[in-house]
C-alpha cells in the first residue's frame, strides 16, 4: 500500500517551516551550529551541535500558553502546525478520525533532567510536578492532541534507529484498516548538555558531517522534529510513499557520521545507484531520516533532487515526472526504505 | 464506529502467558495470591526517598528478583516473563527464530536517559564514565529483545505512558491480523524508578496507605513494578504447532481526550471512544462483556471517570476489578499485567475481590469485586488511561464453555 504525504511540517537547525528548508537546500540559508564547551575526563571538548531556533510558534498558539510548554514539546507544536499548514487537504471535522504517532529516540531528556536538578539542588520533596509530567515520551504527542483538539489514537514509539520504519508502518496500517482518515506523525529529538557530554566522550574530533566516511566517526549532534500529515493514497496530488520499497531512481542516505549502518550505506555505493546525503545540513540524529523524507518530498513537489552535501551524482538534477527517489536507514542488522514520487508513478 | 473488523483475516490468539510483579514471580503465583486477597505493599526497599513517611510500593520480591542478563532492572523482569510466557505457549527462542517474530513493548521507565547517579557526577563536573549511556542505548525492551530472539518482523517499543502495556499488544495485535508477522511477543514491563516515585509523589497522587481502588476514601495510587506479556499467534502458527490459542485477542480500541496532560475528561470522552472501538472491533455488544479489569488506579479522579464511563455503557451489575489493589500501577507494564490478569479471569472463571475495597463511593457509580466471583461469560474488557489523555481498551475471548 501507498499513502498520501498531505503536508510537511520541518522544524530544524536551517529554520522552521518549508521555505527555511528550501532555503537550506538551496545554500541561500546555512544551519545554526553553536560550540559548545564541555569539560570530559581528557580535557575540554569544543562541541559543535545543530540547534533549533523556534520561530512562529505564536501564529498558532498563543503566547501566554507556551509558558508552561517546554522546548521540545513547541518543536512539535510547530512542526504539527506547520504541517497542517502546508496540506492540501483540511483536517476533517470528526478528529476522533485522526490519530499521531509521535517518535523519538530520547524523549523529552531535558526536561527529565530539569526535573532533577529540582530533586539534587533543593530536596526530594522539591520535584516539580510540571516538569516530571512534561518529562514523560508522550507529553509532545498528548500536547498536540489537546492544542488540536485531536480525538483520535496517539501513539510515542521510541526504538532508536528503528523508529521512523514503526511509525511509517503503524501509519500505514491505521490508514489502511480504517482506524483513522488522517495521521500526523513526527519525529525529532532535542539536544541537551548530557548527550553532548556522552557525544564528546565518545567521539575523537569535530569538525564536519561525512556521511560517506564509514570508516572515521564524523558525527556532530543535531535536534530538530519533522511532521507530516499523512493520507490515503487515492487523495494525493503531489506526493505519495511507499515503505519497505527501496526502489527509487535516486536514494537518500540518513547516513550522518555514525558508523552504525555504515555499512548497508557503503554497500549501497558500491552498487552505483545515484545516492546523496543531506545530513550535513541537519546533523546527526538516530531518527535524521525523517529530514531525508521531507527533502525528498520537497524534491518531488519541485521536480528537482536539490543539490546535496554529499553525493556520487552531480545535484542538482532534474527529477522526472516517473522518477521516484528511496530514502534508506540502515542499523546494525536491518534497515528501512521508502520510496517517494508522484502519484501516478506509485498507485 | 469504522474499525478493521472489515479487513480482519487472520485473528490473533493468545497461545502463552507471563508476568511477575510484586504478587509473585509467575502467573500461578499471582493468581493464587490475589484469589487469597494476599497483597505486599510496603515502604520501598530498593530506592530511598528523603520524605518523611515514604508512601508504601509494591516492590518484586528479593527472593523473585534473580534474573540474569542486562543491566537494565526493567528489562529483567521483561525477560523472566518472557520466558515464562514462551514456556505456556511451549516455545523454545529456536522456535522463534524460524517464524516471523514481532516484538511490541510498552515502557516508560524503560526508555528514560535519566540516570540520577550520572546525572549528579556530571552536573557536579565530576566527568563520570559513559557507561551508563551506552546501557541505556543497549537496553531498548523491543530492539534488545529483537535482537535476542533474531525477530524478522516489525518492532515497536511504545512509550504511551500507563496505557504503554496495552497498546503494545493492541499493535501486536493489528500485526498478526494484517499478516505482517506469524507470532509476537507483546506486553508491557517498568521497574520502580526513585525518579518516578519522587514525580508521583510531586504530583500529590501518591496514596500514603496500601490502595483502594473504586472506595469513597481513596488517596491515590501506590506505585509497583513488573512485567506482563504475551505471545501472540496467528491461527494458521498455531495450526502449524497443532496448538489451540488460550484466548483470542478480539477487540481494541485507543482515543484521546484531548483536555488535560494528567486529569481524565471528566466525562471521559477518550475511554467511552475507545472502549466503542474495542467492542466495535470485536463485534460484541456490550452485554457480552463478562466482566472488566479496569485502570482502578485509586485516585480520585480516575476512579470517578472510569466508574461512571463503566456505569453509561454496561449492564448495571457487570463485575468491576481493579487488580492495581494487587501489584501497584506498574506504569508501562500495567496494562501488560492487566490482560494477562483478564485472559487468566476467563480461563479460571473466576475473578479477584479488589482488596482494599470498603466503602462504597456514589461518585464512581460502579461497585468493584467485594470477593471472589465467578465468570460467567467468555469476554473480559481490560481498559487502560493514561497521563497524556490517552485510553485505550483490550478485549479477549474464549471459546464458549
């Protein structure tokens, strides 16, 4: 089965909504990195991170209620917003018929650990309870069913490098069963100093993403969260997926300086299908995939594969109307594919 | 109510059964024990907290507490149910690796970066080892247990919060029916976390006495810990096995109520949505349903909208148990207990008195078990709320008897 990707909702390091993205992918719009000094057991480490600056949050929720809204929790807001701005198709009525499905691969970490800084700095008996109840995986997914009056089924799935591949099929399966007429899914993480700690302590050097380095790790920590607010098939005029299908004229690579699924990638190469990479313009993030789709999705609405980072083709390249473009995760022992294109090439 | 009863092909049986909890470290055990009306809430043991008279828990026993293997406490226990529910459906792990497994787990303790002691050595620039990040990278409950049994099919570790358990295997659930695996391993699993506590106890809904789930003088929850799974099978697995499922998985549903991060609509909207979808999907009518192991976390308001959501859509005297009297709210692996308490309610027809149940309260309308009671009926509705506004309901079936 095919579904219909309605709206694209990303909020990264290169801004917040599709034309920042646009922007990014063109040049005309660089990422926000900011260094970071962090103090490890060899010395001190200049991280650089990809950092997310929330902007225009207050054109779909007021100001006053974004107080008690932790930082990655209005990233989703956002970029739930945003995808349900860029649809071609209104949310229907009856929201008990559309359902989230919400993915990260740490959860709200920050604020898990804010609520402990309450716990060490002022007594066990100091834990705020905003933030412990913000601080649970689901708080982003129920957060955008209360904003949005959404009814309907919410899920949080949280696996890691598998992440994207549950949530795409879980989308799949209630579109196609009738459990649900719309599905917003998102997926992104938020820096915070604890994974910077842990990346410099595991990391030799920072300097750039090579994707296609498998051999040295060249990983530098991105945030970021992507919606997109899916359909059935039949409704789509611009843009449709498929998963589990890494066919596709050209193939998006979430490598991004991680050797994990360093491999699958390498092999990939090898086979001397046309890949590109876009990592270096997010950074790196277990679920960065979803960045890699909302490109491609972009790069089918234009008819263009946007010039890439990395890449053993020359970008940018026209994308015929046939054409189709795979974005691949690989991981140790497995992998995920989807193929995007216009609807006529996927039904 | 649209659900996938129209696209329903390969039904989904339940052909083992496993849990531990502070009840006891088998299903036999636990049931026995709750039909005894025998429960072991105390002070906790195994994490300390700086407040004066410290809320009891419902902790795994010491002497239940000698599994193996990862680091991580919640996976262990996830792993001593595992194997105890691979061993009712008389599976071996080389019997998994040659069909198509899919693993769904509900969590919620089991998938937080918030290791307090790490976290103390680096806020005070002590620059601690990174061991325990790399722990928590390798003790995802899904991918871990993909990973030990070689799963070829889909894997999910949900994070919905106290409906995580149930969810997990309403997934599963849509996996074995729509074909995408021939078996799966589902259920929930948490252990008692000091962090978890401390944010309960925050929030005020910590009860400092055993609790009473459905009574007019509740105060709030206890927190437990443990693990409840399930294998499920497709009839065509278990015609190949020459095994007949224990029950059926027949109905689920799963709405929001979109109106508080923890409060329950007070008319609670999202479980009367999703309890019509289960029953929906199951094609049941509500009278059918024999009997309902509820959320009964024991606080004020959950108790109250799930009593009166019970009350609006089934008979007036269907049997209410709230078996959290037994094990605490294990959070993620709640509702992973709780459908295996239900699935074993109709198979032993017979269901535990809710323990700590004393006073009537006319605000929850429904009256929970007083004692043991006999089923009569082959349908068992387990329901599921959680923070988020998220609820979700589970219905399993019996062959008539």
């Amino acid at each position: 089965m095919s579904i219909a990707i309605l709206g694209i909702g990303p909020v990264s390091a290169l801004g917040c909504g599709i034309a920042s993205l646009k922007d990014g992918l063109e040049g005309t719009n660089r990422p926000a990195i900011h260094n970071h000094s962090i103090e490890t057991a060899t010395g001190e480490v200049s991280l650089p991170v990809y950092q997310v600056e929330i902007q225009g949050l207050d054109r779909f929720v007021p100001r006053a209620s974004l107080r008690r809204i932790d930082r990655f929790s209005q990233m989703a807001l956002l970029a739930a917003n945003l995808a349900i701005e860029d649809s071609e198709a209104a949310l229907p009525e009856d929201t008990s018929r559309v359902g989230i499905i919400f993915g990260s691969a740490y959860g709200p970490a920050q604020t898990s650990f804010r609520f402990l800084d309450g716990v060490i700095d002022f007594g066990d008996n100091c834990g705020s309870p905003t933030l412990f109840t913000n601080s649970v995986h689901n708080s982003l997914a129920s957060l955008v069913s209360m904003s949005l009056r959404i009814l309907g089924p919410a899920y949080t799935v949280t696996c890691f490098h598998q992440t994207a591949k549950t949530l795409f099929k879980t989308a799949e399966l209630w579109l196609e069963n009738g459990i649900v007429d719309r599905a917003i899914i998102g997926l992104g993480d938020e820096y915070c100093p604890v994974l910077g700690y842990a990346a410099a302590n595991l990391v030799s050097g920072f300097s750039e993403i090579r994707p296609f380095d498998g051999r040295d790790c060249t990983y530098i920590p991105g945030e970021g969260f992507v919606c997109f607010l899916l359909g059935r098939d039949s409704e789509a005029s611009r843009t449709v997926l498929s998963s589990d299908d890494d066919g596709g004229d050209y193939v998006f690579l979430a490598a991004n300086g991680e050797r994990e699924g360093s491999d699958g990638y390498r092999r990939l190469l090898e086979s001397g299908r046309r890949c590109a990479a876009y990592s270096p313009l997010f950074g790196s993030m277990p679920l960065g995939i979803a960045f890699d789709i909302a490109v491609a999705t972009l790069s089918v609405r234009q008819g263009h594969i946007y010039p890439a980072p990395a890449s053993n083709f020359s970008t940018p390249v026209s994308l015929g109307e046939k054409e189709s473009i795979a974005c691949v995760q690989h991981w140790k022992g497995g992998g995920f594919s989807i193929r995007l294109g216009k609807p006529s090439r996927s039904n | 109510v649209k659900t996938g009863n129209a696209t329903k092909k390969k039904p989904a049986g339940v052909a083992g059964l496993g849990c531990i909890c502070a009840a006891g470290a088998r299903v036999d055990d636990i049931m026995s024990a709750m039909y005894a009306g025998t429960r072991k809430a105390a002070a906790p043991q195994r994490i300390q907290a700086d407040i004066a008279d410290p809320p009891p828990v419902f902790e795994v026993p010491s002497n239940c507490d000698k599994i193996e293997g990862p680091s991580s406490r919640t996976l262990r226990l996830c792993l001593a149910a595992v194997e105890e529910a691979l061993d009712n459906a008389k599976l071996t792990a080389s019997d998994l690796r040659k069909v198509r497994l899919g693993i769904a787990l509900g969590t919620t303790v089991g998938c937080t970066l918030n290791n307090e002691p790490f976290y103390r050595d680096c806020k005070a620039g002590k620059n601690p080892e990174i061991v325990p990040v790399s722990n928590y990278l390798n003790s995802n409950p899904a991918i871990y247990l993909a990973g030990l049994f070689k799963a070829r099919g889909p894997v999910a570790t949900l994070a919905n919060a106290c409906s995580s358990g149930t969810d997990a295997i309403g997934l599963a659930k849509s996996w074995i029916e729509n074909g995408l695996c021939d078996m799966a391993i589902a259920g929930g699993c948490d252990e008692l976390s000091r962090i978890a506590y401390l944010g309960f106890f925050a929030l005020q809904i910590i009860s400092p006495a055993p609790c009473k789930p459905f009574d007019r003088t509740r105060s709030g929850l206890n927190l437990g810990e443990g693990a409840g799974v399930m294998v499920l099978e497709s009839l065509d697995s278990a015609g190949y096995r020459n095994k007949r499922p224990l029950a059926y998985v027949t109905g689920y549903g799963s709405a929001c109520d979109a109106y508080h991060p923890i409060t329950p609509h007070p008319e609670g909207i999202g479980l009367s949505k999703a309890i019509a979808v289960a029953l929906a999907d199951a094609a049941l009518p509500a009278g059918q349903i024999a009997f309902i192991n509820a959320h009964g976390t024991s606080t004020v308001e959950n108790d109250r909208v799930e009593g009166r959501v019970i009350a609006r859509m089934f008979p007036p005297l269907i049997h209410v148990v709230s078996t959290k009297a037994y094990t605490g709210h294990t959070l993620g692996a709640a509702g992973g207990l709780e459908a295996v308490f239900t699935v074993r309610g109709l198979l032993d027809r017979r269901l535990p008195a809710t323990v700590g149940f004393q006073e009537e309260d006319p605000e929850c309308v429904v009256v929970p078990t007083r004692e043991n009671v006999p089923v009569a009926g082959d349908a068992g509705l387990s329901t599921s709320l959680a923070f988020g506004g998220t609820n979700s309901a589970l219905i399993f079936e019996t062959e008539e008897q």
